[in-house]
C-alpha cells in the first residue's frame, strides 16, 4: 500500500495556529519531549542540533530521554497532534508505520476516521525556513511567554503518562465485595481498541494488578474488542488473517490469568466484519451493499457467512477453554450485515426477510458454535440501536420480535443500555436520550419493557451502565457524583436486573464509583475518611451530583462538545469553518456543540453546571487544612479528580460563550473575560495533569491532551488577549 492510497476527504487546507510565525514551530512545539530528538530532525530533514536550536528559541528545554510509550501506547494522541501539520508520508515516519498499519488504525480503531471528521487536511510538506525579523521577535514573545508560566520546576511531568497502570491493585487485606447482581464485566481500563490479541506482548490489556483490583470490587468479569476473522481465518481468504495464531495464543494467556483472579474475559464481537474490496474479489457472494461508508456482509445471499460465524466461535471457544463468553452488537456499529445500517432495501435478498431475522439468525449461529464448545459460557445479545423500518413503531416492539426469534438456551442474556429511550426536559428542551448518560439516570420505560419480556422468554436481564464517566464528560478517571450513580443502581434492582455491563470503553478505571456496588455514598465516606471530614465530602458529592443534573445531555453534545477535550480546545477569533466531530475535533462548532439546544440554553445550562460543582469544591477547600493525616491522600485523591472535571466542565461553558459572542456581534468585552478565565483554567489543569497521569487518558482515545498542548493553549489564550487589547 502506498501512502496515496489512504483516505483524505475533502482534503481541505489545515487550521494554522497563529501564535506560531511558521508550522515547522509549531510541530516541533508539539511533539517535544513525545518522540525522540532524532525522529524530529529526519522528519524536518534537518540536522537535530537545529531542531535543539528552534526549540531554545521558544523556550523549550533539552528535551532529555523520550518514553517510547507515546508512540506505542499513546499514538492516537499524536496523530491527533499532528493532523493538521503533517502530510500522510511525513506522520507516517513520525510514528515509523506502515501505511497498512495506519489504513487498519483508522478503519478498527473505534471509528478514529470518524472522529477525524473523514477527512485529511491537505498539509504541505513541513521543512525548516528561514525566520524574518517580524517572526523572530513573535518566536521571542513565545519565549516569554512560556518563562512567565512554565519556569523550569513546573515544566514537565511529575508522574510520568500512562504510569497510572503501575498504581493498580487491591490493597492487601482487601475482603472480595458482594454486590446484587449475578455477574458483572467492564472494559479494562488498559485495553486499547486497536489489535488488543496482536500486541499483547508490548502493550499487555489486562494486568494483572489490575484484575485483583477489579476482582476485589466484586466484578466477576471483563471485556474488550477483537475481530473474528483476526482469530480465525475465513476459508478461502487466509491472507487476511496474519498472525492469527499469536493472537490466539495470547488469548489463551490472557483468558487463564484472569481466572487466577476469579475473572471472566468476554470477547466484543461486532461481525461479520466488512472486508476490503480486495476480499471480495475472492468471495464474490459475501459482497452486500454499501452502507455505513463500506461493504457490508450479505447473510441472507452467502449461508456461509452463518456457517463460518457458526464454525469460528466454535473454533475458538474449543482452543481456549475457560474463555468467559461474548458479547454482540448486529445492528448499526459498523457495516456488518446489510441490516447493519438504515437500508437494508437496497439489497435484493435481505430487503425480503424481515430485519429481527436477520439479527436473530446471526447471534444463533455465533451461540450455536460457543455453547457447541463451551456451554457455561456468557451468549450477551446487546439490543444497541435494534429498530425497524418504521418510524412509527416503537422500538421495544421491534426488539420483542428480535428476542422471540433468539436461542432460549441456558446462559444467554438480553443487555440494553438502561437509560436509551428516556425522555428528558433538561432547561425545559424535550429529547428522547439514546446512548448512555450518567447526567440522566435510568433505567428507561423502553429498556424495562425489554427486559420484562426477555425475563418471559427465559433470557438473562443485563444492563448496560456508565458508573464511573461517560462521553459527557470522559477525561477523569470517574464523576465525583456517587448520589446519582447509587441512585440508578438501586432503580435497576427494582426492575429485576440480574447483570451488569459495567462500561463501555471508557469507565474503567478500578475505583471511584464502582465501589458503590457494594456500598453506599455514606459507608464508602465513613471507611475513608474521619467522621468530620466524611459528612463534608458527602455534602460536596450531593454538590457535585445535582449541580451534573444540569448537564445539557444529547447524544450530539455528548459527543461534539468540547467537554472531553476541555482547555486543550483552543479560542478562535474568527470561524474555521470546520464541523466538529464525534469525540474528536470539537473545533469552534457551536452549533454542532448545542445540539438541540437553543444558543442561550445551553449556556445556562452549562453555567448552572459549573455553578454548583464549583460550590462542591468551595466545601473541599475548606475542609482541606483540616484533614487528618491518615486521610489526606483520599481526600487529595477526590480533589484532583473533582477540580479536573470542574476545569472541562467550566472551559465548556468558557468557550460556549466566547464563541456566541464571537458569532453574534463580535463582543469583544465578552471574549476577552472567557480569554482570561480560560488561561486561569488551563494552567489550573496543567498543574493537575502534571501530577496524576489518569487526568485527560480514556482508553479507546488515549490522552485527550498532553502539556504540551496544555501550554500551547495558554499561548492561544495570551494572543487573543492581546489581539482584542489593540483592537480595542
């Protein structure tokens, strides 16, 4: 493959930062400390004593030794960096890829093109150029800039990135917590979404202080993503599958240490998988129709798309015994089947069987091959986004029928997302929740009818929750909110929950909320802290709970706001025109940020968010000075966590209102306020982030941000306070 060949879009020009005279500045900028020196200079085609040079001349240091874990475990957030500066060809040999690997990255990696925007700017050729007079003394401002916030003792990491995995585990003398349900699983929070099996040596997904920690807490298992064809080759078409035996054999490690942890490990199956093009030149009949930006598999035209489903599952539940069970998604993740998407009637076979038989017949096949192998284990069919054809039908109808078409055998469960289909009136705006939110606690009237007849059928009742975050807000390791997690938990045990898919990607951090599975608000409080001490926390969690009620939930927010993202965003003062993406480029993209919110709305809502958190954390500060010894670490611990959420939260609301005001007269009193606000509020996360490596990590995105990015935000903040003073 060439690197021509890899997607682009529209392809159109890059965003240039204009603190920077030139982008070679602003690459170097960014990528400093990340990837080696001599990376730098091959990619600039220049010699690494005058990477050192420009570098000094911003006011950067000696860069010392870089981590290679940057460009193995954290190259989401380096690609993301580098976006808008590099061509294919140049970001190719940053991360020293093939353009294989980075066509399978954008692909698999949980829609990362997506969130790219599907698109690639078009960015010229990055060299090294001379700097005239004018751009030299902007490069010194730089350099004063970053001497008046970023002296030498504030600069770097205090606690090194990805340095969290070496915290976990449970605390010895740990008792093994019982909770209500029969069985539990959430995404390790080590798992990538990459090829988790193929690099298992270099980037392990489950550590094992890891599983003691999560097995300590009562979770019986935990999940992450693979692809079938990646495990077991499709007869015919052997090519596609390399290194399918190391994964299996990973597999097999993988799935015999958790059980020495009394884990399960469930398998995410999201098939069958669209191929390229070049596979179905080789199986003409599994061709379906474009959907969903591919080629979808044809289940009704090929039956041996059933039958290798049928025959791989049972392949690989017979070579690694013990393995947990499955989890499926059939409808709307990816281009699986032709069903897969919202039109199905495009293909001549599958538009003439109903859709709930299509899902119905490929969850069959894959639990006759697993219960073939390994009877006990876990068949989880996950009802996300199952409707029909009519918009007017209901869709806990529509999974009825799916449900009577399903295996009745032992161990086979319905999972919904407990909250989709609540409808919400957050400032007065009505929207029907789909997804998953902890803003709006469920469980739904949809998602209990769903239950109650699977419990008629004979099907296992498991419900999907975000306990510790959600895509409201993903950048700290949990929401401080322990009052409304504990709230739904005790609404699904009414409704007869039996199970709990405890996350999706991201929640799962072993701590924070989830110690609520076996505890209240007020016993986990009692446990950490003095009896002082624990009635303030308390009073700052139901702060910190109620004033989240607020949060302007809609599936278009959770995903485009700038709230995961927070201060990294930058202020624009004129539009970029670009559209924000799904937990990607939040960009400038007020109107894909609200939603359906109206303009004024939103920023209410956001104001009256922040307002009541920041009340919250007035109560954790006061208490501060008189916190005992024993519990100062807690206590520290809950304020690192809450003061980074509250700083996404308030840059959300920050850059709301910059924006509006930008857009809606250019108030220029206005913009510079949030300016200066916004500085204030990244240099308070840079000293967070500086000392808690899980501040700004999620695991299918990596970090969010890094300190670089952190201070080039403050270098953003900085011009546009001094552009708005001259202008005025």
């Amino acid at each position: 493959m060439k690197a021509s060949e890899l997607p682009s879009g529209s392809a159109p020009a890059p965003l240039v930062n204009p603190c920077f005279p030139r982008r070679w500045q602003n690459f170097i900028w960014r990528n400093w400390g990340l990837i080696p020196l001599s990376r730098l200079a091959a990619v600039l085609r220049t010699p690494e004593e005058e990477v050192l040079q420009k570098a000094a001349e911003m006011g950067l240091p000696h860069p010392g030794e870089v981590s290679c874990q940057w460009i193995t475990r954290g190259y989401l957030t380096l690609i993301r960096d580098n976006w808008h500066l590099l061509n294919y060809e140049q970001l190719l040999e940053l991360l020293d890829w093939t353009p294989e690997k980075m066509a399978y990255t954008l692909k698999e990696e949980d829609f990362f093109w997506h969130k790219l925007g599907k698109l690639k700017p078009d960015c010229p050729e990055l060299r090294i150029t001379p700097l005239d007079d004018e751009e030299k003394k902007r490069t010194a401002h730089i350099r004063e800039v970053v001497q008046k916030f970023f002296p030498a003792d504030r600069f770097g990491y205090q606690e090194e990135p990805f340095s969290f995995v070496d915290k976990f585990g449970a605390k010895p003398g740990t008792v093994k917590k019982k909770t209500p349900f029969d069985f539990s699983f959430i995404h390790s929070y080590a798992a990538s979404c990459g090829d988790v099996l193929g690099e298992a040596e270099t980037n392990d997904p489950v550590p094992e202080n890891l599983m003691a920690q999560y097995s300590s807490m009562g979770i019986t298992g935990v999940w992450f993503h693979a692809i079938l064809y990646l495990l077991c080759p499709i007869p015919g078409a052997e090519e596609f599958s390399l290194n399918w035996e190391k994964r299996l054999e990973n597999l097999k490690k993988i799935t015999a240490r958790c059980e020495k942890y009394g884990l399960k490990l469930y398998l995410y199956l999201n098939e069958p998988r669209c191929m390229p093009e070049s596979f179905y030149q080789r199986k003409p009949r599994w061709r379906g129709i474009f959907t969903r930006n591919a080629i979808a598999n044809c289940t009704t035209g090929a039956p041996e798309i059933l039958e290798y489903l049928e025959n791989a599952l049972e392949k690989i539940f017979t070579a690694v015994p013990g393995l947990g069970g499955i989890l499926t998604i059939t409808k709307s993740e990816n281009a699986t089947s032709c069903c897969s998407g919202s039109d199905v009637e495009k293909c001549p076979y599958c538009s003439k069987v109903p859709q709930e038989k299509i899902i119905a017949d490929i969850n069959a096949a894959m639990e006759r091959g697993m219960h073939r192998a390994a009877p006990e284990a876990e068949m989880i069919f996950y009802d996300w986004a199952w409707r029909g054809s009519s918009q007017a039908e209901e869709p806990a109808e529509f999974k009825k029928r799916v449900m009577d078409l399903l295996p009745k055998t032992p161990h086979c469960h319905v999972n919904c997302v407990s909250e989709w289909g609540l409808e919400t009136a957050v400032g007065g705006v009505k929207g029907y929740l789909q997804d998953y939110s902890i803003s709006q606690t469920g469980p739904s009237p949809e998602s209990e009818k769903v239950w109650r007849h699977a419990a008629s059928l004979g099907l296992g009742r498991v419900a999907k929750v975000q306990i510790n975050n959600s895509w409201e807000l993903a950048a700290v390791p949990y929401l401080p909110v322990p009052y409304l997690i504990r709230e739904h938990l005790e609404k699904l045990q009414k409704a007869g929950v039996s199970a709990l898919m405890l996350s999706w990607t991201l929640g799962g951090y072993p701590g924070g909320n989830l110690e609520l599975l076996g505890a209240s608000p007020e016993e986990i409080a009692a446990a950490r802290f003095t009896s002082d001490t624990a009635e303030k926390v308390c009073r700052a969690w139901k702060c910190f709970s109620e004033g989240f009620r607020n949060f302007p939930f809609c599936v278009g927010t959770a995903y485009n706001a700038p709230t995961n993202f927070g201060p990294m965003n930058h202020l624009h003062l004129t539009p970029t025109g670009y559209t924000s993406t799904m937990v990607g480029f939040p960009y400038d993209c007020l109107k894909g940020w609200r939603s359906i919110y109206p303009e004024d709305i939103f920023e209410e809502q956001f104001r009256l968010v922040t307002t009541i958190w920041k009340e919250g954390l007035d109560i954790l500060d006061a208490a501060a000075p008189l916190t005992a010894d024993e519990e100062r670490e807690s206590f520290e611990e809950l304020r690192h966590v809450a003061t980074a959420a509250y700083c996404h939260l308030n840059s959300c609301y920050l850059q709301v209102r910059f924006t509006a005001a930008r857009d809606h007269g250019a108030d220029t009193q206005i913009m510079a306020e949030c300016a200066r606000k916004e500085l204030e509020n990244t240099l308070c996360l840079y000293e967070i982030c500086r000392r808690d490596s899980r501040i700004g990590f999620e695991a299918s995105n990596h970090y969010f941000y890094t300190l670089n990015d952190l201070r080039e935000k403050v270098l953003n903040c900085q011009y546009v306070i001094d552009t708005l003073e001259r202008r005025n």
